[in-house]
C-alpha cells in the first residue's frame, strides 16, 4: 500500500489501481454523509478532481493519484457512505482505475513515511 500526501491510500494488482482514502482522512472529515463517484470509463489524468465526498464537517474531493480510466466503482459508498468511516482502507475503497504502468505508485510514500507524516 503506497499513500499521497492528500491522505489517499493506492493498491496494485497489475496495471488496476485500487484508491481509497485513509483512516486519518477518514477521522478528520468526521462522519460521512454523502460520496459522489465518477463514471466507469471515464479518463482522468493525474489531479483531476473525481470524488465528492461530504461529511458533517465539511465536503472535500478526492483527486485522481494517477492518469487512467475508470475501471469500476464502489457503488456501495453511494447506498453507505457511512462506510468511510468504518473501514476506510479496506471495504470503503473509492475507484479503481486502469494504467499504463503500475510502477507509477511507487513515486509515493510507503506507509512509515505517511505515518511520520501525520504524526
């Protein structure tokens, strides 16, 4: 698992990279109340904004880590979007989006640097 400093968490299996947002993300928004995904198909390049996610506290955007396409969704967080809360790095994923390269992941930080990070 490879983490961005907007507190998102990256996966690898082949060129499918797996997005989601990090127990630290999650605890800071606070409980979240809505989460807007983007469509299966879709390109995006690297910072473009793509998930809306809204919570008590505030709303935020989730930006795309990589330059892909949108491979699939987490249709759940739509019905549960209570989900971010209660396991945000594992059931509560966002998208997963096709890439070239998979290696790409690797210009982020593992998980002792996030970890120095917020601390």
């Amino acid at each position: 698992m490879k983490f961005t400093e907007d507190h998102e968490w990256l996966t690898a299996d082949g060129n499918i990279i797996t997005v989601g947002i990090t127990e630290h993300a999650s605890t800071s928004l606070g409980d979240v109340v809505f989460v807007e995904l983007p469509e299966t198909g879709t390109q995006v390049a690297k910072g473009d904004e793509i998930v809306v996610i809204e919570s008590v506290k505030a709303a935020s955007d989730i930006v795309a880590p990589v330059e892909g396409e949108i491979v699939e969704v987490n249709e759940a967080l739509e019905d549960e979007p209570g989900k971010v809360n209660e396991d945000p790095t594992g059931a509560a994923w966002f998208f997963k989006i096709k890439v070239d390269d998979a290696s790409v992941i690797n210009e982020y930080m593992d998980e002792d640097a996030y970890k120095a990070l917020v601390d």
